[in-house]
C-alpha cells in the first residue's frame, strides 16, 4: 500500500484540486462525488476527450454527468484538428485563473500526463524528447540534408532558425520536436516558461491501485467499449472525414479499431491488442509523476474504495 487517504484541505484560499490517476481506476467517478459536495466544477485534462464525436473510445463523461456537474475542455476539437499541448494550456489557463481568483472550486481531473505537467509547470519544462520522431527526422535529413531541414524549421520559427547554424542538426531536430509535440515554436515555446501564478495552492491527488486489479478493469472495459460501439464510432467517424493520420485517430482503441476495420487483425485479437496497450499506457501514465513530491498517492483497493476516500474529504467551506 502507498499510505492511507488523505484530507483534503478546502478551506484554504482557493480550492484547485488535481485528481491524476492511470486509465480505469476511478477517477472520473471520484470527481464527480466531490464536485457535487463542494459545488466544484471540473477541467478534463485529457488528450482524447478535447475531440467531439470521440465519446465511447475516450470514455468521455455522458452526457447526463455533464449536465449534472459542469466540465470544461470536454468536445472543443474537431477529430479532423491536431490539437496540442499548447493549444490545451491555452484554453485551460484561462479557466484556472477565474477559478482561482474567483474563489471557485476547481478539479482538475485526467491522466495525460503532459497536459497535467504543462498547465501547473508551464510549457518551458517539456516535452521530454520524442524517439521516434528524432529517428524520423534524422532519416529525413539524410536524404534531404540538414540544411533543408532547417529551412523548414525557418519556414516555421524564423528566430530559433536565426539562431542555429544550418549544419547543426541536432538542434534543428530540437526545434522542430518542440513544434511538433506542443503546436507551438520553440521561441514560442520559451516565452511560455513563467509557471501560472496558482502554481503552488494545486492539491495532487494521484488514484492508484493494484496492478492486477487495475488490470482487469482495463480489460473490462475494453469489452465495454466494443460493446457499446466503438466500432461503429470509428466507422463514423472515418465517414465523416478522418483518416488514420489524425492526431485523433492515433488515440489508443482508435487506431487498432481501424485495423480491424481494414482487415489486418480479427476483432477478437484487436481487443486483446488494445487491452495490452492500455495496460502498458497505464503504467506510462503513473511513471510521469512517479518521482514528483508534489503527488499524494491514495492507493484504491478493497479497504480503500472510492466511498472510503470520499469520507476522509474535509467538506468544509
């Protein structure tokens, strides 16, 4: 076990509580609960739930749970957009600074880790660096040479190409990674680097539970996903314009659902496959804050349930 529940303390001056956690273990429900006993509304922090028409494969809050507890970042991309990181901290910032000056009560619920890291930390302190794009750009570069490579990157962030010689193609690379993982330039980029002035009154809360346990509850609801429609929920949305090259389509249960789709795995053995990739994604997902002091972990299990954590929440205004 990981320690026992923890209070959380909202009598301070603003109450902005993350709620981080794997896929499946709980989080979403959790939110709810104490939104609805504090009055507090709640910022998705997820990559896949930005996207309207995304719901089944995303497990996007339903509609009735929307309209019981107001969500923010929830359906504002189209699946045919490539929305960033940056344009998420754009968005959400916004939303944090009223909720924090305003005194309003504000969850922040989601497990993508590079959102949650971008809107407390800033932009300046990722992305961590992206294999395999470094290994696509450096085949690129040696068929096109580096120098072309940097007259993309001017084409595209003109300052940080002033700065770097064009035969410097690791730093080209840099720049460019940054772009391509944050929708911003790195000169951009580097001026976002003053963390939000609500930095330090975020309470982390992260959910874990045990792996075997977590496990079959990924597995669960894998299941449920199919059969609820996930696949007809691809088939829609690749009528209506996406294609397997979208940001969107890329999201884990979306890409190996097309796939199936285009007849390279059974359905049988593209639900196991994203079984296993959830599973592993989940693990991914606790390793970004493993080592953050930041984080309280409450570990879920039979003596701990969500009810039992909700419990030890202080309520008090």
């Amino acid at each position: 076990r990981l320690g026992a529940p923890h209070h959380f303390d909202m009598t301070q001056k603003s109450f902005l509580l993350l709620l981080y956690g794997p896929t499946a273990v709980g989080k979403s429900d959790l939110a709810l609960e104490i939104a609805e006993k504090t009055g507090a509304e709640i910022l998705s922090a997820d990559s896949m739930q930005v996207y309207r028409g995304l719901d089944i494969g995303s497990a996007k809050p339903s509609l009735e749970e929307r309209e019981r507890v107001r969500h923010h970042l929830i359906d504002v991309a189209d699946p045919t957009e490539d929305f960033s990181v940056g344009n998420f901290c754009d968005k959400a910032w916004p939303i944090v600074d009223r909720a924090d000056r305003e005194r309003k009560p504000l969850i922040i619920c989601g497990g993508t880790g590079l959102y949650v890291k971008s809107l407390i930390d800033g932009l300046a302190e990722v992305p961590p660096p992206d294999p395999a794009f470094r290994a696509e750009m450096e085949k690129e570069a040696e068929a096109i040479g580096s120098v072309t490579l940097h007259k993309r990157l001017a084409g595209l962030d003109p300052i940080s190409a002033s700065r770097i010689h064009p035969h410097d193609l690791k730093r080209i690379i840099r720049a460019l990674e940054i772009h391509h993982a944050t929708g911003v330039t790195k000169t951009e980029f580097e001026s976002r680097q003053q963390a939000p002035v609500w930095k330090d009154r975020v309470q982390w809360i992260g959910l874990k539970r045990d792996w075997e346990d977590l496990d079959e509850r990924i597995n669960g609801r894998v299941n449920r996903m199919f059969e609820e429609g996930l696949v007809k929920e691809v088939q829609g949305l690749l009528a209506r314009g996406c294609t397997p090259n979208h940001a969107a389509m890329k999201g884990l249960g979306y890409r190996e659902t097309i796939d199936y789709l285009q007849g390279k795995e059974t359905l049988d053995r593209s639900i196991e496959i994203i079984q296993r990739n959830t599973r592993r994604f989940a693990r991914r997902q606790i390793g970004w804050f493993r080592n953050d002091e930041r984080m309280r972990w409450v570990e879920i299990g039979e003596d701990s349930s969500l009810d039992s954590i909700l419990n030890e929440v202080d309520l008090t205004q």
